[in-house]
C-alpha cells in the first residue's frame, strides 16, 4: 500500500453460502453418479460412473473436512466442478454439465475476496461487475474503526466492516487524510 492507492479487503458474505450450495451439489453429483453406476447399460457409462463417484465423494469428504479444521483448500471447488461437468459431457448429459459450468463461474466470482481499491483517480468497488465511482460521485470517504464508509453523492451509501488483514495494515488517519486531499482536488 503506498500513498497513492489503498487496496482494502471486506468480508465475503456469499463465500459461506457458495460454500454449503457447493457440498449440496457435490452430494447429489455422487448420489447421481452412484445411480448411473448402479444402472450403467454399458462398461464405458459404468467406468466414467464410477470414476465419477468417487471423485465426488471424495471431493465432498476433503472440502468438509478442510471447512472444519478451517484449513485453507489447496483445490479449488471450481476445479471439481469443472471436471465433474466434464464427466457428464462424456455421458452425454448437457444440461447437468452446462448447469455445472454455469455454476463454477458463478463461484469463481462468489469465492474471490472482496478488494476495493482506492486511488487518486476513482473507488473500484468489487461487485461483478466492479463498479468504478469517480471522486466527483463521492461525497465522502472515511475509515473509522475499522469500519469504511463511502457517501455518494446520489444519496448511496456504502458502509463495511474491513477485513482484519486490511484493518491492521491501513493507517485511519492517513487514509482519511488522502481521501479527503482527493475530494478536494475533484471539486
């Protein structure tokens, strides 16, 4: 971080979320490959099913027990998902392998950490897609108590808690101070 731009980190309220809709999904993947497998008319849907299970079960199994021991994941769940989708491409099933791929950049998305980005030329704020505001839209901009506060200038107001990475790093005062040096070169 130098005087000239300030990348602040928020909390990422839907990475919980994508992440019990992504151990849902990987049930069902297992429960519906098991079926197949149960099923399969013939050796080549029999092994791809079985591959398949396994892996989604064995996906399940590491990114539960990863989020309880509050691990970081070395594997990406977009990575399962993309080959779980590839899966059902070979099988021949297009709308549960497009739903999943729908579903793996939807989660790309949704599992990325939150950085607003604050410079002398704009505030980017990171929603998809990252909404830029110019320093001419911004009424006011602060930090105060680990809490970031950004007023528009069209009666919006943005208020969140910083991430606790970000919240030891910044300087209030100086962030504060910057801000308003780049408010009053925009008016």
């Amino acid at each position: 971080m130098t005087s000239e731009r300030y990348s602040i980190l928020l909390p990422n309220d839907k990475a919980r979320t994508y992440f019990f809709i992504s151990i849902i999904l990987l049930l069902v993947n297992m429960i519906a490959f098991g079926f197949l497998l149960a099923n399969a008319a013939d050796e080549r849907m029999r092994n791809i099913s079985a591959v398949a299970t396994v892996f989604s079960g064995a996906s399940l199994i590491y990114f539960i027990f990863n989020f309880y021991l509050k691990r970081p994941s070395g594997i990406k769940p977009i990575i399962v998902f993309v080959l779980l989708s590839a899966a059902w491409l070979f099988l021949s099933n297009f709308v549960f392998a497009i739903s999943l791929l729908v579903f793996a950049v939807a989660a790309y998305y949704t599992s990325k950490k939150f950085e607003l980005i604050v410079s002398r030329e704009n505030i980017i704020y990171p929603s998809f897609p990252p909404k830029i505001f110019t320093w001419q839209e911004v009424s006011n901009a602060m930090i105060k108590d680990n809490v970031l506060t950004i007023d528009l200038k069209n009666n919006k107001l943005i208020q969140a808690v910083i991430e606790k990475e970000s919240a030891d790093t910044i300087d209030e005062e100086a962030f504060n101070a910057f801000c308003a040096k780049c408010l009053s070169v925009s008016l």
